[in-house]
C-alpha cells in the first residue's frame, strides 16, 4: 500500500513555476491570430486532371456525375436561387434547353417572387429565340409581380426589337393601367415619338398629367407641345395648368415658365398680366424667382411704366403678408387700400375692400371697431368720388349699417350721401330709421335743419313740426341740458323766421335755473360734505307736477310778504310810486 502510493506521487507532473510574470516583448493580437488561421486554410489543394471525353459512354456518365452534384446542392438548401440558375445555365450550356425550363420552373415553385430567376429565365428563352416562350414568361412575371418595372420595360423594348410595334404599345398600356411611376410614362411616350405618332404621345400626356398631377408634368406637356410647334396647344395647356391648381396650391415655377413661353411668342402684353397675376397671388416668400424673372423681363422689353409697375408690385406683395399675418391690422390695409386705389382698376380695387371689411373685429368694444368703421367710410367714399357709382355707394352704406354696432360716422355720411344726391325723402327716411335707434339732441337738431335747408315748399312748417315732434319726445330725457339745448336752437329758429306768437310760445317753454344743494361722497362712501349745482325745471314738468306747483306758490307767497313788509317800512316810498 505505502508502495503504490509512492509511486502515484511519482507520477503526478511537476508544475513549472513562472518566475517573470511581466508581458512578453511582442503581443499577439487576436487579429494576427485569425490572419494566420486563414493563411493555413487558403492551402488549396491541386485542381482535378482535365479529363478528355472520347465517346458518349463517357459523356452520359460525366453529365450524370455532375447532375447528381447539382441536385444533391440542392437538396441541402432549396432555398439557395444561385444554384438552381448555375444548374439551368449549365444545361443551357449543353443545348438542354427544356431540361433548363424545367430547372426554372422548379426553382419558381420555391420562390416565384426572385426578380433575377424571372429575368435569367426569359433571357435563356431570348437568346435561344424561342420568342413565344419568352412572351409566356414575359406575361406570367407582370401578372405575378406587376410593380416590379424591370420586367415592363425588358418587355416593351423585346416587342420593339422585334419589330412587333402594335405588341409594344399593347404592353405599354397594360403597363399604364396599373399607373405606375412617371418614367414609365414617359418612356411611352418617347417610344410613341420615335415612330412619329404625336397625337398618341398627347393623348398619354393628358392621361399622364392626371395621374402625376406635378407641375413639373404640366410644364413639361407644355414643352413637348411648343417643342412640336403647337403653340396653341401649349398655351391651352398652361391655362388649363393654372386653373387646374387654382389659387390653393399656386406654384411660381408653374407661371415662371408660362411667362417665358409668352415671351417666346413675343406676346409681351401676356407676360405681364401672367406676373402680375402671380405676384398677386402667390406669398412672397413662395414668388422669390417670379419676381427676379418679372425684373428681368421689364428691364428686357419694359419701360418707366414696367418698372413702376413691378415696385408697386413688391409693395402689394409687402401688405400681403402682413394682412395674412394679421387680418385684423386695419392700418394695414389702409395702407394696401391706397396704393391699389392708386394704379389698379376698380374691380381689384373692390376685391380689396372687400376682403378687408370681411375681418370684423372679434369683440364688440368701440376700441376694436373704431378704425374698422372707417374701412366702410372709404369704401362708400371710393364708390362715390372714385368709382362715381351711387348705387353701389348706397349698397355700401346699407350693409354698413346692418353690420357694425356702433353706427353714428356711418349714419352721417350715408345722410350726407343722400343730401349730395339730392335725395330729399331718401334723407327724411334714412332720419327716421335713425331716429328709431337714438334719440339723440344732434339728430333732432340735424334732422329739423335739414328740413330747413330743403329749400322745397312748406320747409318752415316741416322744420317747425320737427323741433315740436322732437321736443314731446325729450319730455322723458334725463339729460336736461340736451332738451335745453334743443329749445335755444328751437328758438333760433323763431327768432329768424317766427312771428311774434311763435317766439313766445317757445320762450314759455324755456327752463327755470335753479341752484341746488346735493350731499357729496368720498371714494371711501363716507361724507364728504355738500356741493352745489345748477338744474332746470321745465314749466311743463312743474304743471305735471304737484309738489313743483306748491313750491312755485310757496315761493309767489313769499315775494309778495316781502314787498309787503318793505311798503310798511316805508310809506312814503310807496305814495311817491302812486304818484308817479
């Protein structure tokens, strides 16, 4: 026992022991590792002796050996498309060309959506000539996969090789059916070209423009007619392009180049309004080159008119953009409104006011309404004094009207309107509908002065039956001094045109001042003492009135014990006054 267990010590290995752990010298990286691991592997092996194939025997065998090979490569991944193509070409490469077919049409039960097996498929079937089994193969790959365009366009260009136009165009509208993307369409219409047939290439063109409606399109159907020499057509298409996107989706490339086209034809006159139209439209962070096109035109073939014409144009597109910033920015179209009022023509000159008036203030507070009102103002004044259109003035002032809360501007110059016209019972109404809504002093006074001033027959009566109409309805009006002003111009009247009757009948009306005493109180609510102020009693107000008709003979009273009192105090006095 002891003896075999000495000799198991004497076998266990002796561990060496690492007396300097510092690193070595050189490191080995891992990458000098896997270089080296791959140097060893690429010790290829001799290639096989070429062998020499004398007899068919031979030929069978090796076509067998390397058929197994192929279909065993297959076996182990089915899925690997390049060996089943290295496996079709190899029997194309024999003259096997159905053996080749049937490898194809193997490989596409595994994956019929591989483009290359497709494409490596029917270009064995072109090279052989076999030109109806590559139209089968054709027509099979755009039936299962009609978004891949390799195939439409190897299809199309096999037909016009061959010479089969009818067949290529065939293909081509197939093709389009499934509207594909714009190089598709214009590689048909550039085939349609190269046989001359322009009237098809403009029939797809319209279908193409609808389909892709870019402008890009557009312009370039444009082109392609202009190209050709119908210049009408071409004007047609861009007019046609311009209503197309209307004033939603405005692009300056669009008009950019319908100008140039104008321009082309030296239908100068077109070119302007073309800019103009644009430039009144389109932002003017969107219009950048129409604008420099615009200047280079006018300095081209303009003249102090043109180029007058463009710096009123920077300045509409100024005012642009800041009514879109802020439609209520009433100062700014004030602005906008005289210098259209200025240079454009009527209509433009409305469609402004127009769209300014349309940006009512949001709240209904004198403050927001106050430079709006004048909006109206002018527009009515334009109408008259501009545009020299009464109805239309009236139609202003109307809908004014019927608008705006606060009416008073407005009322005056729609009444001054109608005096001017000398529209005289116009004017009588337009009071009345005004009177219905205040019954203000100055409307009276206005109102009777009119009268006055009509010059017609029976003015004096009418002015007269005013300041007795309006004077009963003041009855009620808290604001004493407004029926008191009323009276003083009342009795201005009488005192020019009354008779002696008329000016005392108006004089009995007049008011008594009288001084009054009223308690006064601080912003705290306490007292703050006693203040003194004037008021007015009405004689009609005393009769209607009790307590004001026993203060009246209060006061009658008093007067009389007061001249009583002075008589006894001095007798004398009172005989020399007898005798006198």
């Amino acid at each position: 026992m002891a003896a075999s267990t000495a000799a198991g010590k004497q076998r266990i290995p002796k561990v060496a022991k690492v007396k300097n752990k510092a690193p070595a010298e050189v490191q080995i990286t891992a990458e000098q590792l896997l270089r080296e691991a791959k140097e060893r592997e690429l010790e290829l092996l001799p290639p096989p002796p070429q062998q020499k194939i004398t007899d068919e025997e031979e030929l069978n065998d090796y076509k067998l050996r390397k058929r197994k090979t192929f279909e065993d490569n297959i076996r182990k991944n089915r899925t690997v498309i390049s060996n089943w193509i290295k496996y079709a070409q190899w029997e194309e490469s024999l003259k096997e060309i159905q053996r080749a077919r049937s490898i194809y049409e193997r490989a596409l039960d595994v994956d019929y959506r591989n483009i290359t097996l497709w494409l490596k498929y029917a270009e064995m079937e072109m090279k052989n000539r076999q030109v109806n089994h590559a139209r089968n193969i054709w027509d099979r790959a755009i039936t299962t996969l009609p978004r891949v365009n390799q195939f439409w366009y190897k299809y199309t260009y096999m037909e016009e090789m061959l010479g089969n136009v009818a067949g290529a165009r065939q293909v081509f509208e197939r093709w389009m059916e499934w509207q594909p993307e714009e190089q598709a369409w214009h590689s048909y219409i550039n085939f349609e070209l190269r046989y001359k047939e322009v009237d098809r290439a403009r029939t797809i063109y319209e279908r193409f423009v609808l389909v892709h409606p870019d402008v890009k399109n557009w312009i370039k159907y444009a082109r392609f007619e202009e190209k050709h020499g119908y210049f009408a057509h071409a004007r047609k298409v861009y007019e046609r392009a311009v209503e197309f996107f209307g004033d939603e989706h405005m692009d300056e490339r669009l008009y950019v180049a319908f100008a140039k086209f104008e321009e082309n034809q030296k239908e100068f006159e077109r070119v302007r309004v073309i800019y103009k139209y644009a430039l009144d439209r389109i932002s003017k962070q969107e219009a950048q080159e129409l604008f420099k096109n615009y200047t280079i035109f006018e300095k081209k073939f303009g003249d102090r008119r043109g180029i007058e014409d463009i710096i009123v144009s920077k300045r509409r597109f100024q005012y642009e953009e800041e009514v879109k910033a802020n439609p209520h920015n009433y100062d700014a179209w004030f602005d906008y409104l005289r210098l259209v009022e200025s240079d454009a023509e009527a209509e433009t000159v409305r469609e402004v006011y127009e769209r300014a008036i349309a940006n009512v203030p949001p709240i209904q507070e004198k403050r927001h309404w106050k430079r709006y009102i004048y909006l109206w103002v002018n527009y009515a004044l334009y109408e008259e004094l501009e545009a020299k259109d009464p109805e239309r003035t009236r139609q202003v002032y109307q809908a004014s009207l019927e608008l705006i809360p606060h009416k008073k501007v407005l009322w005056k110059s729609y009444i001054d309107f109608e005096i001017e016209q000398e529209e005289t019972e116009r004017t009588r109404n337009l009071y009345r509908r005004l009177l219905q809504r205040t019954q203000h002093v100055k409307v009276w006074i206005s109102f009777a002065q009119f009268e006055l001033s009509s010059g017609k027959e029976g003015s004096l009566p009418k002015c007269r039956q005013i300041y007795e109409e309006a004077n009963k309805t003041m009855r009620n009006c808290e604001e004493k001094e407004e029926r008191l002003m009323l009276l003083e111009s009342w009795r201005s009247f009488e005192d020019e045109f009354g008779t002696t009757s008329d000016k005392e009948r108006v004089d009995k009306l007049m008011p008594e001042k009288v001084k009054k005493r009223r308690k006064v109180q601080a912003d705290d609510g306490s007292d703050a003492g006693w203040e003194e102020y004037y008021d007015y009693i009405f004689p009609e107000d005393a009769a209607n009135q009790p307590n004001l008709k026993l203060l009246a003979m209060a006061k009658l009273w008093k007067k009389q014990q007061q001249e009583k009192e002075a008589a006894e105090q001095d007798p004398d006095k009172d005989i020399d006054e007898s005798e006198s």
